[in-house]
C-alpha cells in the first residue's frame, strides 16, 4: 500500500509530499520527494515490536536548514572526486569544491536538495519511482541526465532501491543511497554493539582530507577487516579517523544483487543483509554527528548513532578506469539495484552462522 500525503513546501512555494509504502509484514517506510530522502523505516525486532530504524526528522525545515545527507539521493557522483577536477574525451571539467580540497556527493545543490517528480505504479509489486532531469552544467557535470530511482517494499522484508539514468553526452553517474541506519532504534544512541560484516577483502585508502590514493591495499590484519561479523565497539578507535573506508567489493558491477554487507543488533535481534549490484561499499560510522542535531525522538544525534552503508561504484573511477569506470555515454543506460533485507538473529553465533 502506497500513501501521499504534503510534507511542506519550499521558500518558491514549490510542494513537498510524502509517500508512504507498507508492506503486508507491517514494515513502513517514508519518502519524500525533497532529496528523494527516506524519512522514517520501521522494522520489526524478535517480539514484532516495530521501531524506526533511520536517522531523520519530522519536517520540513530540519532538513532545508542543512543535515549530513540523512537518508537521500546523492549524485551526480556519490563520494569524493579528488580537486573537484576530472577530464573527459580530453576536455577538463570543474566541480564545487564543497569539502575542501574535494568536491562530495555531487555539489553544493546535489541531486539531494532537488525536487524528485513523483509516480506511484501499482500493477504488481507496488513502487514508488521519482524522477530527475540534471541539466547540462548543473554543478560543473557535462550532459542532460535523467534518472529514475524506484523505491519498493516486498512482503519478504526487503526495501529495494533501483536506479536508472540516461544521457545526452559522455558524463560520470555513481549514485548512492545516504542512510543512517541503527538497527536498535533510531535515537537509542551509539551502534557500538552491533556487529558488521563486510563481504571485501580490499580497500581504497585515504588521506587526511578523505581524498582517496588511487590504489587498492588488503583489509587483511587491519582494523577495518570485516571480512568476519565484529562489534563495531571494538574497532571504531582503530579505523582511519574514525570514520570508515570504502570497500572493494568484487572487480565489476553484476546484473544481480550479490552480498555485500550484514549488521545485527543483538537488543532487538534485527539483521539487515545489503545485497547490490555495485562493485563498492562505503562505510561511514557517523563520527561527525556531534549532538548538535535532534531528530526523530527529540534525542541528540551523538558520534556513531548510525551506520551509513554506501552501495556504489568508485568515485575516482573517471580518471582511473582501472579501478572502476563510472562514465555513463549516449545510448547506454545506467542501472544498478541494492536490496536490504530484514530478519531476525537470535544470537551472535545465529548471525555469524549465516551467509
């Protein structure tokens, strides 16, 4: 079931709805057409108590007066392009540098803050599909892109995000879903006891200001090796800056959505399997969060409240295809899927017992 609703509008007097998916299981989720954004996810834990499982809030205008990404589209290009600068078919581009010395998740107006049109189709699995028209030159990127992202929830407990764009001339796509997730409840503090597996045994390394180094190394005897389920707890204080590494998850993107990471949380017994199609992962653990931000619950949002778990492929992937080449051309069509799937873990061995 699918509902809509008004969310607000903007200073231009330009609406904002909300739609809301159920599913037959009773899981909820929220979207509005502002960033694409999911506002709210609720999930059942082992007693069928259902709790919001995304970092967010309840209006409006939480999320105009600035928020670190909760829950949106992000693109042209999820991640960090190295100097805001990149060259194609030999002609150079420049981006906004809006996280000096690097230009993130598509500029200072990314696809996060534009207005997605909204279409609800109900023959079969019930969907929500906004859509996006990037215009030549918007923030620097070359090319008219149209995309799609489809939104759905089926009755096995699995909310899918599917992406599809097109464009006019050669131009880098890489786009990502930014959720916040706890899967103890949003505004129940830090996800220290959760465990995460990541299914990579590579990396790309950073530097100081986040700039990806163009290189793959192993996770191997590293901090940041979840190649096996840890508490989280336990290795935050080792990882680069606290903050979490993009993953190399398998060498090319696939047609079909393969494992690429699992969170358990053994208070509610809430497992969350992330399958997708691309070939990277980012891991951000939430280090920025700094209280300053109340959501949801009225609670402040405090380091490490949430896992964000970004399916894409490498951002750098413009200038060194080697690692990834995330160039969308005329005539070709851009789609990837990512699924998370939700079920119940009884304990740590239940967890670490399934693939």
């Amino acid at each position: 079931m699918i509902q809509q609703r008004a969310f607000g509008s903007l200073s231009t007097g330009e609406g904002v709805d909300e739609y809301t998916l159920t599913n037959a299981r009773g899981l909820s989720l929220k979207v509005i057409t502002y960033g694409g954004i999911v506002t709210q996810l609720h999930v059942p834990d082992r007693e069928g108590r259902l709790a919001d499982v995304v970092l967010g809030f309840n209006q409006l205008e939480s999320y105009l007066a600035g928020h670190p990404y909760f829950g949106c589209i992000t693109g042209r290009v999820a991640g960090r392009l190295t100097r805001g600068i990149f060259s194609l078919d030999g002609q150079a581009h420049a981006l906004a540098i809006n996280d000096p010395p690097n230009h993130l998740h598509g500029g200072r107006v990314g696809f996060d803050k534009r207005i997605w049109k909204a279409e609800v189709f109900r023959e079969g699995q019930e969907r929500l599909q906004l859509s996006y028209h990037s215009p030549d030159g918007e923030e620097g990127y070359p090319g008219n892109v149209r995309v799609s992202v489809t939104y759905s929830l089926t009755d096995s407990d699995e909310f899918v995000i599917a992406y599809e764009g097109v464009t006019d001339r050669a131009t880098p796509l890489n786009l990502t879903h930014h959720g916040y997730f706890n899967l103890a409840g949003e505004g129940s503090g830090p996800v220290g006891d959760q465990l995460l597996q990541i299914f990579a045994e590579e990396y790309a390394p950073a530097d100081d200001a986040m700039t990806l180094l163009g290189r793959r190394e192993p996770v191997a005897g590293r901090a940041n090796d979840f190649t096996r389920p840890r508490r989280i707890g336990d290795v935050l204080p080792d990882l680069w800056k606290r903050h979490g590494d993009l993953y190399f998850i398998r060498p090319r993107a696939v047609s079909s959505p393969a494992p690429v990471a699992r969170v358990w949380d053994p208070s509610s017994g809430r497992e969350m399997t992330i399958s997708s199609t691309e070939p990277c992962l980012q891991l951000y653990t939430g280090v920025s969060l700094d209280g300053t931000l109340a959501g949801k619950s009225g609670g402040r949002y405090g380091p490490h409240s949430a896992l964000c778990l970004e399916c894409q492929g490498y951002p750098g992937g413009i200038d060194q295809p080697h690692l990834g080449d995330i160039v969308l051309r005329p005539g070709f069509i851009y789609r990837q899927t990512t699924r998370h799937a939700f079920s119940i873990a009884e304990s740590r061995a239940a967890f670490s017992d399934r693939h």
